[in-house]
C-alpha cells in the first residue's frame, strides 16, 4: 500500500467507524488493553502496533483516570518526529517524545475506557 493510499485508508477508517462487533487481544499478558475493530484496522494499515504498545505501558500511571483517558498522537511531518499525550478528559497527564515515526497521518485520537483502546467514532 502506497504512502497516499495509507492516508486515505486511515480517514476513511475513522469516517466509517461505529461502535465495535469484537474487542482483540493483542499481548498474552491478560492486563494488556483490548482493541476494538477500528484500532485493529487501524494498527495494520499504519503498522503502528507501538502506538498501542505506549498506550498500554503507562495505564499504570496513578494519575490516569481508568474509566476514561483521551490519547493523541500530533506528528511533525518535517522531521517525522511525533508527541504522544495523554489526558484525563481534558487534562493533560503525560507527553512523550517520539524521536522518529513514519506514522502516516499528521494526527489521531484514541480513546481508552476500562480497559479498552477506540477510535472516538466507537466510543
């Protein structure tokens, strides 16, 4: 899949995304978020299982409110370096550095809720 068609992909996949048939596991460790269909497609055709993987690593984190969290992933595309930050609603808790991403889009938000990871078109 060309650059282009990844991008087109990806926002046609949040247009097109309500609610959820099936929640995945995708670590054996059985603390791991599930994802909902649309974070599956969407970790495939961006191949950004890391994404996920950050997300998952600081759900220990006390200050994150377990029943809701909003994550967004900004990318620079000059210098294809990204910041992910995590906030309880509104409030932001965490920001981590991405020194280096290919992360086709400029911007995605994700949603984590009681241990679920989801596109906000499923929430």
């Amino acid at each position: 899949m060309t650059e282009n068609e990844k991008i087109n992909a990806i926002y046609n996949l949040i247009k097109q995304s309500i609610c959820t048939a099936n929640y995945h596991r995708i670590s054996d460790n059985n603390s791991y978020p599930l994802i909902t269909d649309g974070v599956k497609e969407l970790t495939e055709i961006a191949e950004c299982y890391w994404l996920i993987d950050l997300i998952a690593s600081y759900q220990p984190n006390k200050n994150l409110d377990k029943s809701f969290q909003v994550w967004k992933l900004i990318v620079d595309k000059e210098t294809d370096t990204a910041v992910l930050i995590g906030s309880n609603d509104i409030e932001p808790i965490i920001a981590q550095e991405i020194p280096h991403t290919d992360f086709p889009i400029s911007e995605i938000k994700l949603y984590f809720s009681n241990g679920v990871i989801m596109l906000p078109t499923e929430y």
